[in-house]
C-alpha cells in the first residue's frame, strides 16, 4: 500500500483544494495546528493540508482525487477522539478530511423520532435541537461541547447514556457514507427492522474512518423524560456498589438511567483542582456512585422511584449516604463532579489509562486485583478510578507516585498496561470499551485479539479500501 | 464458484459420516424428508445427506472437510424460515449440516444476566429455562416451539417482543462461529460495552448462514416483569391505531412490551377455521390491536398503566371497545389470535405475501395506498394486514378473490409484489423487515438496493468465504 505520493506537492494541494474552493483549503501552518495535535498534547501528526467540505457532494469528489493519486485521507471531526483515530500521521503525506462544515440537522421528525443530520453537527446542538422539540438525545459525553455526531458514530461512543439508551451504534438507524472511491453509500433510513442483507451500517460505525466517510446519519429521539432524578451516594465499598447497581437495576429497570462509579481519589482531584467545587457529602467514602432514573411518567413517579431505590439501599446498608440534587443548578453540579475528573487528573502528572470493561458483575474483583497488580508494577502509584458500572466498563487511569519523575513514570506504559490488561482478559473482559482502537491500540488488537478476528477485519479493510488510503495506520 | 462436485459421491459421503458417525449422517430418504421440504411447503431441495453434528468441534471438522472438497454446506436449525434461507437447492450437491444437536444451554449466568446457548437450542426451551431462573428472554415468534437460536440469530428475527427488548441482533451479545474455513471464531462476550475492532459479530448475526456457522451465542436476559397486561382493543381506523400507539408509548414508553394491529380480515379466518376460537368482543371492529404493558415495578403498576392508556384512549375515541386478559388462559387466548392468523389464511387459498416495514408514522398510509394497489392489480384480491405496528412493520398478505384459482392467481404474485414494493420504496420501507432474503428475495436484492450496497455485501462474501462453499445462492 506504500504507493502514496513521497509528499502532498503544490499541484496535488491545488487540486483538492479546487473542489472546496480556496477558503476552506487550510494550508497556513497556524489554522492547520489544531487540527493535527489532540487536546491532551498526546497524539500529534504533520499535514500540509485541511480540506473543509461543505457537503456530501464535496466529500465524494475529494474521495475521488484521492482514490485516483492515492492520497491517504484522515477524516476528523471534533478533534476529541482518545486514541489517536482522527490524527495523520508525521510523513505530511496525509490529508486531513475536517467535517465541521457538514453541520446541518437535515430533519427532525418527530412523528418517527428521529433526527436527520449531518457528520458535523456537534453532539450538544442536537441536544438542544432535540430538546426544542420536547426529545431527548440521550448520548451524553464529557466533550458534547465540541465532539461531533460523525466521529461519536465513528468510535461508538459511548459515556453516561448508554445504560439505558445503549451506545452510538444503537442509537444510529441509518447512515450516508462516502466510499474511498468517492461513491455515495446512502443508506439513511428510519426503520426499526430491515434485514436487506448484511449489516453494513454497523462496520462504518465503530469503523473509525478507516472504512468510509459517515457524512450523515439518521438517530433515534426518544421523549423527554417528564422527570428525572439524580443523586450522588456514598458506598462502602466496590461490592456494595455492585448490590445497589443490581438492586437499583430490579426496581427501576429501563428507568435506571446512568449508574456511574467513582473511587475518593479522583473526586479529591477535582475538589482540589476545579475551582468552584464542593464536596455534595459531609462524611469521607472511598466509594461513591452516581444514580439517576428518569420517568416517562411524571416527575412524582420519578422522584418515588428514586426514594425507593434509596431506601431500599440504606436498609440493606449498600449506601452510607446520599444526596439528590434538588435543582437544574444542583444537578449540573453532581454532573460536573463527576466529568471533571479527567481534566483533574491531569495536574497530578504522570497517568497511564485504560478504558475497560468487564461483566458488570466482575468490577469489585477486577477492581481489587488490579489495585495489587498496579502496586507491584510502580509502588506507591495512585490508582484513580472511575466510570460507567453499570456497563462493566470503568476508566482505570493511575496517577504517577507524589513526587515521582513524569517521564520516568511513563515508562511504565506498557509493563502497566500487560498487567492490567491480564486482569482485564482472564475477567472476560475488552482493553477498549469505548474509546476504540485508533493508533493507540492497534498493536495491542493485533497481539491480544485471536488471530481469525484479526484476519477477518482486514479482509473487510481490503474489501472495503483496497487501495488503503482511507485512514491508514488506524484500526487494523 | 461453480467448483463444486457434480454430485455427493458415496466417497464423500462416507467422508463426512465418519466425522459424526453413522448414526448422525442422515442419508434415508425419509429420515432426510423433513430436511428438504419448508413448513408451508414452498421451498423444497435435495440432497443425500443431512449431517447431524454433537458440538462446534465436529461443526469445524465437517467445515473443513467441505473447504477440501469444495462441498456447499447448508446450515439448518428448525427448519422454520420463511424465505427458503434454510434448504439446499435441488443439485443434489449440498449438504444440509442440522445444528439441532447442539441444543445445550451451556450457561445462565445470573449476576451477568446472559445466557450461552448453543444453536440447536429451541427458542421456547430458553425461554422456559430463563423463567424458571426469574429471567425473562424476550424474543417471542410464532414458531418458537421449533425455531433454534441459531436461526434466530442468523436471520435477525423479530417478532412481537422487538418493540421494546428489539430484534435478535440486540439481545446478541456475542457469537461462536465456525468459518468456511473450518476455524472457530470465539466471541462469547458477555460486555455491554467493546469497541476492539469493526463489529464481526453483525456480520454473522443477519447474515442467513453464508458467512459461517453461528454454533453458540452468548444472549441477554431481563428481570422477569412483575407485572403484565395485555389488552385487546377496537380501533376505528388506522390514523386511530397510529395515534393510539403514541399514546401508549408517550404513558408507557419502555413499558410497552407489544403493540400489534390487525385487519378484521384475519381475525375473522381466525375465528372460521381454527377450532376453539372466539371473538374477545362483541363489537364488529375494521381494525384491531394487541397491546401488552410490562412492569418491572409490581402487578399493580402494570394494571394501572393499562388502565391509564385504554382511559386516556377512550376520551380521545382512540378506541371503540377493548377487553385485558384476566388469566393467563385469556391472555394465552388473546396471543393465540395473533399467532394463528398466518395458519387460517392457509385455508383461503392463494396467498401472495408481504414483510414490509416502512417508518411507523406511515403505516396509515402505506396501508390506504397498498389496499389500492392490491385492486388494480387482481380486482377482488382480499388483504390480510396484521403485524407489529410499533415497529413499523406488517405482514402484508393478499388472498385470492373467493373463488378463484389458486394457480391462475398466483401468476400475479411478481406483479402483486412490484405494486406494493414500490409503496414501500416511496415511503422509505423495507421489501424485508424481520423474515430475510435467503433465495426467495435474492434477486429483489439485487434490483433494488442501491448498487454499491449489493457490491458491498458481494465484496463481504467473497473476503469471508471465497470458496462459495457457505450456504450459496441465499442473500447475495
């Protein structure tokens, strides 16, 4: 496949830039630098060139000089993907495919529920387009501010949604993508039930642009809930986190709308590093959760739902306490907590993560023995742990030793990384929950995942992209 | 591909034999007769030998053996597909490989809430045996007493319980498949939550047996509901049914459990021809629904939801008439007039058949255009409508005029189809929503999804079974 030109050459750049026009052609060294570095400083590539379509048509004809000079293509959309997916590599010999003009909602039908839009439309404009019209887009992410409908598609996001309303793949009933070729693939449909055929859709999401363009999507809406409510609890520990899961689970089932998970290290991170916080609880917990369910009903109904499960909870002493937010301002609080912990993280050095998960009913042991594993890896290393229980998958990053080198420290990648993933293997479990696999984990796909799978995905990446210029380098 | 033997030798026979031995090769035409003829009779084949493997070891053996001699196998479970996915063709140079061997339910792992079941697991023996944990499989057909698993999956069955829990590709969570190849492909996940690589998994799952051999599953259950309801209504009209549905669905949302519309017309052939039935009102109704309210909660709940909804209906005239079961022999008799519509229209002569799914909003429509059709094409021709309306889709039947010849009415079934498929097309429906392709839509397939998707799904067959040797001449 290493028949890409040695360089994108001034002629090469004026053809593409020819069918975007020149203005959204980003040759200037500074409009090109936050498009080639990811927000955490850890993923940086080189290009000489942004493309910024206006549409599906634009899209197909770049796809199409691409296929004809063998010109590798990096689609990206909000540029805040987690393991290196949206990025070129250093050879400036890849351009970068930049969505964001895509960022049109198509339709919002509220007869069927669903929203028609487009791969650039930011996931919280959706939000609020949806809202606007009594719905409820439940895929809720840390970065809804800035990430994007086709790169959430992309890497089947996942976040504090997906309990309940499942991951971007089962939100997503249909998709338009543009084919390396630069042929349309207009599969945008609205139904609940088509079996024509392979499931094509389900491989271009979770493809990470390694496939094909998604420059559309049609997604499910559902009705706003009429009351939702949330509360910030502290548990004794992983096992009883684990029987409130279960016992909110049989009482509030598809009501039980996020169930989140977070060990006393990262919410003391974020009290001492996020200006403006405050501990929701006045006694000390090692473990507290973050429970909210929702009522189709009422708001009363969910507000005695939630009383339930907590009292349920409390007699069985599965909570030592336990707050509800009791306001809009309230509930952005607890949520804030809860979404600011990466970004605390950071000012403690030195972290190695790993995006899990394991059966849900594995996390206390996975919990417990990775916390040994870590020790024996680099004592005095701080595990900081959080994330979506309820879906078995957990964020397990580790903070360097107070005091420790950072560089020293990151040694230790992939020394922690093996120990962890062990765990994560004999539990069953997936080293990528739903981050995916971009650069970061490719290698780690290839020598952990059984050979056959491995050997099946690239005969899907020739099937589909057999001149490899779509996103090479990612995935497989 | 056309490297098949001219026909199964006594050679290669004896070859396959000796991987299951004597007694599980099937080769008396008698004992083979139940094989090679479909249910309604409609698809029927040939071949010398069914090959009645014990486990995914001799699945893996006969597969390889059918690679080295470039033998079609043709996968089957209980031989209850509709569209002719399950039979050999009539060369006499298939093999039928019957997965109903495999009938273990390896695992009920509770705290997961998952079930590991092999292929040849009837769907009712899973379902009784998650009940008799406190668990709930919800995929429910019509033929659950004798479809397997391994079929559901592999044709993506719907059936009535899609519209909350969805089809059997949702409740899937990971598969073991034998390759062409004879590999064993082992993804028996248990996570909610796994983005290592493009999803195989979807592939298999829908991909009607020519990918590879489905031979295990690993499926989701649910909490038993405390609480049902099923009520059988009258509704005017079917904008009465439509809005009656966003009704439910506004007071229940995941609540409700089914939402089925039927003409009069078969419930009336219902009534006629199966013995012991009776109508549930006394009322004559043009239109009628089915309609199931499910509570996590208690029995209470349940009955208070329904009790909401048919009140709320009645006020807006949603709803002329209804009765609620009030036992379980009602409600099996209310579900039984559902069931055996398909059976009593058998009686009527002629039928020429319909899987559609259009968006839900449309079905009013789609039903008032569709009835015109029907006309132009055979004047007199009686349509027998009734499906899973919450999912948008309807077994569209249309029975011969009374009196008329079978033969000489069947003549119109390609017109009859063109007529209808084009009221689906423009309306953004589906030729198959939950039945498949297998031969009998093979070639609707080809004319009339767009090209880059049959060209697509050719590039994924051949990447994953070059030979041709898996279940060919079905989807694609």
């Amino acid at each position: 496949m290493n028949t890409q030109p040695d360089s994108l050459t001034p002629e090469l750049i004026a053809r593409f830039a020819a069918i975007v026009g020149e203005k959204h052609a980003v040759t200037a060294p500074e409009d090109i630098a936050p498009h080639v570095m990811e927000q955490r400083g850890l993923f940086g590539g080189t290009t000489s060139l942004v493309l910024r379509p206006a549409n599906t048509d634009e899209v197909s004809k770049i796809m199409r000089l691409a296929t004809e000079t063998k010109t590798a293509i990096v689609p990206q959309g909000g540029n805040t993907g987690l393991v290196g997916g949206q990025m070129p590599d250093k050879s400036d010999r890849q351009v970068v495919l930049s969505l964001s003009r895509l960022n049109r909602i198509r339709e919002i039908d509220l007869a069927s529920n669903t929203a028609t839009v487009e791969a650039g439309v930011v996931l919280q404009v959706l939000q609020e387009a949806a809202a606007a019209e009594g719905r409820l887009f439940p895929l809720a992410l840390a970065s809804q501010g800035s990430c994007q409908i086709g790169g959430n598609l992309s890497s089947n996001a996942g976040g504090v949604g997906a309990l309940a309303y499942g991951t971007a793949r089962d939100l997503c009933l249909g998709v338009e993508v543009v084919l390396p070729t630069g042929e349309i693939f207009d599969d945008l449909r609205k139904l609940k039930k088509d079996n024509t055929g392979y499931d094509l859709k389900d491989l271009f999401v979770g493809g990470e642009g390694t496939l094909g363009v998604i420059t559309a999507a049609v997604v499910k809406l559902l009705p706003m809930p009429k009351g939702r409510e949330l509360a910030w609890g502290a548990v004794p520990s992983t096992a009883a986190a684990l029987k409130l899961f279960q016992k909110a689970n049989e009482l509030a089932g598809p009501s039980l709308t996020m169930f989140e998970l977070m060990e006393r290290r990262p919410l003391d991170f974020v009290l001492q590093h996020i200006p403006g916080t405050t501990n929701p609880l006045t006694e000390e917990s090692p473990w507290h959760v973050l429970m909210e369910v929702s009522s189709g009903r009422s708001a009363q109904d969910a507000r005695e739902l939630m009383a339930t499960v907590l009292s349920e909870a409390y007699e069985e002493e599965l909570l030592a306490d336990a707050t509800i937010a009791q306001s809009e301002s309230q509930r952005a609080k607890l949520l804030h907590l809860r979404e600011a912990m990466s970004e605390a993280q950071k000012m403690e050095g030195g972290s190695i993560k790993h995006d899990i998960s394991v059966p849900v009913v594995a996390v206390p042991e996975f919990i417990e023995r990775a916390g040994e594993a870590v020790q024996q890896v680099v004592p005095g290393a701080r595990v900081v742990c959080f994330g979506h229980m309820g879906d078995g998958n957990l964020h397990y990053n580790v903070s360097q030793p107070v005091g420790a080198d950072a560089v020293e420290y990151l040694r230790h990648y992939g020394a922690m990384n093996e120990a962890i993933y062990a765990i994560v293997k004999d539990l069953g479990g997936s080293f990528s929950a739903e981050h995916g696999i971009g650069t970061l984990k490719r290698d780690l796909l290839v020598a952990t995942q059984p050979a056959i799978a491995t050997d099946l995905m690239r005969r899907i990446k020739a099937a589909f992209d057999p001149a490899g210029i779509m996103n090479p380098g990612k995935v497989i």
